[in-house]
C-alpha cells in the first residue's frame, strides 16, 4: 500500500477525530480509504447517469438541455 503524507484544514482534521472518537473507523487511514471508496461510487453513479442524459438528449426524445432536466428532475424529488 502507498504511504502518503497529507494536512488537513482544522475543522476537517477535527471532524476526522471526532469519527475516531465514535470508534466507527480504528485509525485515519481506514477512515480516508472509506471516503475515497465512497466518492469513486459516486463518480461511477454520476457517469451513468451523464451517459443516461447525453444519449437521451441525442436521441431527439427532449429539446432540453442537461441542466434543464437535472433541474426538473431535482424539483420533482424534492416536492
């Protein structure tokens, strides 16, 4: 595994503590690798779903824009 030094701004390394302290993760590197896991799943959900949009936008279904149905589809989640 690489080793890797890295800083923290204060309320970050703050925040890392207070995980630790929770004993959800046994050291920071657990806790980091966690994270990074979590943001590249993201990414892959976020890819997909730019895919989704773009193939639908070029398929002539909709007029609209990327941002226009993102922000229809966000108004419809939230109510």
């Amino acid at each position: 595994m690489a080793r890797q030094s890295i800083s923290f701004t204060k309320p970050n390394d703050e925040w890392l503590k207070a995980q630790l302290d929770s004993q959800e993760y046994s050291s920071k590197s657990e806790l980091i690798n966690d994270l990074i896991r979590q943001a590249r799943k993201q990414q892959v959900q976020i890819d997909w779903i730019r895919a989704k949009l773009d193939k639908s936008e070029r398929s002539g279904f909709t007029d609209n824009t990327k941002e226009q149905i993102l922000k229809q589809s966000k108004s419809l989640l939230n109510g």
